[in-house]
C-alpha cells in the first residue's frame, strides 16, 4: 500500500505526492480535476458522467492511530461531499482506492455506503491487491449498486481497462490493457 505497508511511511507518503498530486496538471483535459483542501492526494473529477473519487484509504499496519483517525474522517467528508455536491451531474460512481474493505476501514466505509446505497447510482470500488490476485465482487451483501474490483498486484501487471456504460450494470471490467493487440 502506499503508506501501510511500508517500512518508512512518511518517505512514501511524500514520494507519492511529490509525483502525483497535479498530476492532471500535465495534460489538456476539458475537465477539471478537483483536491480535498488539506489532503491534496484526494481528488475528484466528472468525465462523461462518471464521478472519480480518488482517496488515500489504505491498509496494513497503523503507525499512527490520530492520523489514521484523522484521514478517515478527511476521507469520509471529501466522498460524502463529492457524492452530495451534484448527484444530477453523475450517473455512475468510482472510487478508487488501496485497501480491500475490511473491518480496519470500517469507519469510512460505514459512512460512505450509506450514502452510494441511498444515492441508487451504481457505484465501483477499484482497490489494490489485498491477496489472491483480481477478483471481481460485492463487497457489501445488503448494497446492491456497490460492485468492487481488487487489482492484481500493481507493480508487475499492466494497467487494466474499465468501461463505463449505461443502465444499473454498467461496469465493463476488461483485460489489462497491454492484452489488447
């Protein structure tokens, strides 16, 4: 994971942003890409009807219970306030994230799942490996619209390619994309 696995979080943690937050900034998208005042790893952009939410939810061991807390409760404000800030605007929803959901992440996913459940626009959960390889699931029984997708470990596969279509079903989760000839 990004920070919860690793031997020095803190040199993780800024490696990661001094590489990736604006990132966008180097392309000519005709969209905007928006950051969680505070946590600049969160984002958030609309494309063709679909809400990207990007979050720093990860796993693995807790170095510091109050910043664990604390990005929890940034991570839950920043999706809540996405989801809630236009649902006209979207159709679909993806978030995207490291951690599997489990029972660590339970106060975020708590909060959240209530709001996509309620929202009623199906919604995916793209997250890193959390052991086994890809799968393909639902992470929550009673959350109908919530489909989840764990990632075959990141650094040694090519990217994988992810439609999204129309109607209550409209994730396509395809091959990685260097499959593709």
């Amino acid at each position: 994971s990004m920070t919860g696995n690793c031997p020095n979080p803190e040199n993780s943690m800024t490696d990661w942003k001094n590489n990736f937050v604006g990132f966008e900034s180097g392309f000519d998208f005709s969209f905007a890409t928006d950051h969680q005042l505070g946590r600049s790893e969160n984002f958030a952009f609309i494309r063709r009807g679909v809400l990207f939410i990007g979050l720093h939810l990860v796993g693995g061991r807790v170095h510091d219970k109050d910043e664990w807390k604390k990005r929890h409760t940034d991570n839950v404000e920043w999706a809540e306030e996405k989801l809630n800030e236009d649902p006209d605007s979207y159709r679909a929803v993806v978030l995207l994230g490291n951690a599997r959901p489990s029972q660590q992440q339970e106060d975020f996913f708590r909060e959240v799942i209530d709001d996509v459940e309620k929202l009623g626009k199906p919604s995916l959960y793209l997250h890193a490996n959390g052991g086994g390889g890809f799968m393909e699931y639902r992470p929550f029984d009673d959350v109908g619209n919530m489909l989840a997708v764990q990632l075959d470990d990141g650094g040694k596969t090519p990217p994988l390619r992810v439609n999204v279509d129309f109607g209550s079903r409209p994730f396509e989760i395809g091959s990685p994309v260097n499959s593709r000839n």
